[in-house]
C-alpha cells in the first residue's frame, strides 16, 4: 500500500498475544532489546484500533484512549516513541493519536502489545514512511516488547539478536499446522484490577535483584527450540508442557526478587491445581501467566467449550473468554 500524505489520518488495527515462552528481562534497556528471544500466539477478537494524524498545526502531541485523554506519563511515552518515527521521516510534526482497545468486556489484560503494533503501522503510514515488516517489528519493540510479536498473525518467534543497536531483534512468523485448532481459554481473575507492578519495571527489577534471574533467561534457549520443534510436527502436548514450564520459570525468577514480585492471587494458583488435573483426566490443557494474576490456557479447538465451562466454576474468576489464532496487524481501509 503506498504510503500516506502527511495530514492524512491512518487508521491501523493489531491484536493481543500470549507468549508461550516468555519475554523476562533486557539485554538494552535504551533499545528495549530483550535479553531472550521468545515466542507467542497471536489472538484473534482482542483488538487496538489506533488512528493518528500528523497535523502541522499541532503544537504538541495529543493522545485518547479509548474516548478519554490519556494521562502525562502515557502521552509522553508514545511521544517520545514518535520521535523514532519523525528522526526517521525527516519530520517535527506533532500528532494526534487515537487509540481503541477492543477487547471483551472486564478482559483484564495488557493491552500495550496490540497498541504499540497499531500504533506502530499507523504512524509509520501517516509519517509516509514504506517500511517492511520487519522493520514495523523493531519499531513495535522499541514501545514495548512484547508489541513486536503482534505484528504478525498466528504464531511468532522474536529475537532477541546480537547486535549493538537492535536491528536484529525483530518477531516473524512461524508456519505451524496447529494455528487453526489451537485456542487460548483465558480466566480473568478478580475482575482485571490494576496491576500492582507494570511488567516494564516488574522485569528491571527482577533482572536487578533475583538470584534467579541468569537460570531464567538460560532456559529459554532450549524452551524455544523445544516449542518451535513442536509447532512445526503439530504437536500440541509438547507445545503446552514446554508452555507451562516456561511461565513456571519466569514467575519464579520474578518471585525471587527482593522485594518479591508475586502476581498470583489465591484464584490463579485454583486454576493452576485445576488444569493440572483436568490435564491428569484426559484433557488438552496448559496453563500460561504473565504480569498479572489472570490465567491463560493453551488448548485445541475440540476441548475448549468444556474446558471454559469447567473453569469458569472456579470461584474467583470474573469471565472465561475464548480465543481462536488472531490476523497480522494492518491500516484499516476507509
Ligand atoms: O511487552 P511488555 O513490556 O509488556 O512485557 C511483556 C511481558 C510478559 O507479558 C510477562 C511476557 C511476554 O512475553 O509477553
């Protein structure tokens, strides 16, 4: 598609993403370059709108999300994000952004991979720059980590690269025969509260203070190789027994920081017990954590109605949504 004139307002959308093996830790902090590569499932039905609109007029940078103005701290982290984009074209224009989550109502989760995606292919479009999606990655990345992976649909491998200046950690896709059974049966816990620690400052800490730390970001590797071998022979019991272990070690390398950093309420460990059983009984079922206390469950298509309705009885779960494998990131055509 050719890119806009500057002026014009370019409407992108992205999706959310659960990593299956887990992005924990830098190796730049200035570059937001992880410190492992990682890989995760890209979900359909919870997404980010986001429009933006280089305006000459404008004096600052403007930002709402959904319909209300942003706060000080997130428009000056998506305004200093910006300028990567405006160095890049050649411009100081300042933009008007609008950004939408739609997600499922009460879905209590992060919503910062599907923004800086959409973000990230709408302000690119509306500064007139042609980039390839590799390059859309590593801008994504530059806003959030995890934003690089939803780039792309299905299922994503990022990088972590060796460069000095990140160019080569950027996601992209990874044909697998499991994208169209695979589902995620995600359990929000308690209502999607605020978090308590923001998985940026969470992980700075963890990587600063865990002893456990290094053996983290060691077993990656080998997670990784692990998942992609599965993906590639279909083969979900290993993709989910590789997946649980991986967010095992992540959480407890945070829970070893001192001070501790301990996401789980008592619901999130009920439904850990609960698919261990369930898994026990017969069923496809895998549990997967990230910054917060809701649980994800990797699964196929044929269990997932059973496993939702099974897990939705677990008391202190607010809603059971069901996600099938999500579309690239991409402008929303008028
Ligand atoms: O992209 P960030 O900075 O929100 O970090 C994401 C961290 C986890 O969700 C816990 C793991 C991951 O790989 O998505």
């Amino acid at each position: 598609m050719m890119p806009a004139m500057l002026g014009t307002t370019v409407t992108a959308r992205a999706c959310a993403n659960i990593a299956l093996v887990k992005y924990w830790g830098k190796r730049d902090a200035a570059l937001n370059v992880p410190a492992a590569g990682s890989l995760s499932f890209t979900l359909d039905g919870l997404r980010t709108e986001t429009s933006v609109r280089f305006g000459p007029e404008l004096s600052v940078d403007t930002m709402t999300l959904d319909g209300r103005e942003a706060g000080s701290k997130e428009i000056a982290r998506t305004s200093e994000w910006l300028d990567l984009v405006r160095a890049r074209a050649g411009i100081s224009t300042r933009a008007a952004v609008h950004s939408t989550n739609h997600f499922p109502t009460a879905s209590g989760l992060a919503s910062s991979a599907s923004g800086f995606a959409a973000l990230a292919v709408a302000a690119s479009n509306a500064a007139g720059l042609t980039l390839s999606l590799r390059e859309l990655s590593i801008l994504a990345r530059q806003g959030s980590g995890s934003a690089a992976r939803s780039i792309f649909a299905d299922f994503v491998r990022m990088h972590a690269g060796h460069s000095a200046d990140g160019s080569d950690a950027f996601a992209e896709p990874i044909a697998s025969p499991l994208a169209s059974r695979v589902r995620m049966v995600i359990c929000v816990v308690g209502g999607g509260a605020p978090k308590l620690y923001s998985s940026r400052d969470a992980m700075d800490h963890t990587e600063a203070t865990s002893p456990l730390y290094r053996a983290w970001v060691d077993c990656v590797p080998a997670d990784l190789r692990t998942a992609e071998q599965a993906l590639r022979d279909g083969d979900l019991a290993t993709l989910g027994t590789v997946t649980e272990a991986n967010t095992l070690a992540m959480h407890a390398s945070a829970m070893a920081a001192r001070p501790a950093v301990i996401y789980w309420q008592p619901t999130t460990l009920a439904l850990l017990h609960r698919v261990r059983e369930l898994r026990h009984d017969g069923l496809a079922a895998w549990a997967t954590m990230d910054a917060g206390p809701h649980v994800k469950v990797l699964t196929d298509d044929a269990t997932a109605e059973t496993l939702a309705a099974t897990l939705r009885t677990v008391p202190g779960v607010s809603n059971v949504i069901i996600s099938g494998a999500g579309p690239a990131a991409s402008v929303v055509t008028p």
